[in-house]
C-alpha cells in the first residue's frame, strides 16, 4: 500500500513523502496515528498543490528577504566605545547592543542571534557586520564605532 506521511516516521520518511509500506503496518501503525493517509487520487492531488503552495510562499520569503538586505545595505547606525588617554579602549560593542541600537536609530527590529558577529568589536571604526536574513540570504549593516574618551 502507498502512504503520504503526515508526520516524519523514523526509518520510514519525512513529512510529504509517498513511501510503499505493507497493508497491516499501514493500517494497524501509520494510519491508526495519523502519521500519514492512504495514497489516493485526491490525496496525492491535495499533497501536489500543499507542495506548490509551500514553493511559492518559500520563493517569496526568498525575495523578501533580499529586498530587505538590499535596504540594509544602505542603512548605517552610530555607536560610541570608551577610550583611555592613552588609546586603550575599556569594554566592548556587542551584537546586543548592536541591535537595540538598530532599533533606535534606523527603527529595525533584529533577533541578535541572526547577527554574524564571532566576537565583540573592540576598536573604534566603521564595520560590515552580516545578518543572517534567510537561509540563502545574508545582509549587511554599516556600523560606526566613534572613540569617547574617557575623564578620569
């Protein structure tokens, strides 16, 4: 018997997969708990047009997403790190602090866990820094470190 799983059944399939298995453990195990429904015309109809909806939602998160790294591209945001006299900088930039400015100055709303930033910035300048928009798309923001220095 032909079966469209429902559900990811382990050793068998992933969700949306036709896979052959026998009649008794269609019937006794994958139907008996909803993990998948028989293969007939209409279902395999129903699977084809879920799976045509799914690629056209996908490709616009898609394009989304680019239109939206484009427009950070242009975007720029301005932060301030504490220097000592003699040059030395105390404490760092963070991706928190990235984005709770980003929020401020140019009103974006980011997860800082989409931020690519291996290491707080220590050094005053300007950075590229990637945001991980879509699994295929990733964008980049301008960000100025300027140099405070620091009374004592």
């Amino acid at each position: 018997m032909q079966v469209i799983l429902i559900e990811d059944v382990k050793s068998l399939g992933k969700k949306g997969e036709i896979v052959k298995v026998s009649d008794g453990y269609a019937n006794n195990f994958i139907l008996k708990k909803n993990l998948g429904l028989e293969a007939t015309p209409k279902n395999l109809n129903d699977l084809k047009l879920q799976k045509a909806a799914e690629a056209k939602r996908a490709q616009e998160e898609y394009e989304a997403a680019q239109a939206y790294a484009e427009e950070l591209a242009t975007k720029k945001i301005v932060l301030s790190i504490k220097v000592g006299k003699n040059g030395r900088t105390f404490g760092s930039v963070s991706g928190k602090e990235i984005v709770e400015e980003m929020k401020k100055q140019i009103n974006v709303s980011i997860d800082k866990k989409k931020l690519v930033l291996p290491e707080p910035i220590k050094t005053p300048g300007i950075f590229d820094i990637p945001i991980k928009l879509h699994q295929k798309v990733t964008g980049t923001i301008k960000v100025e470190i300027k140099e405070v220095i620091a009374d004592k």
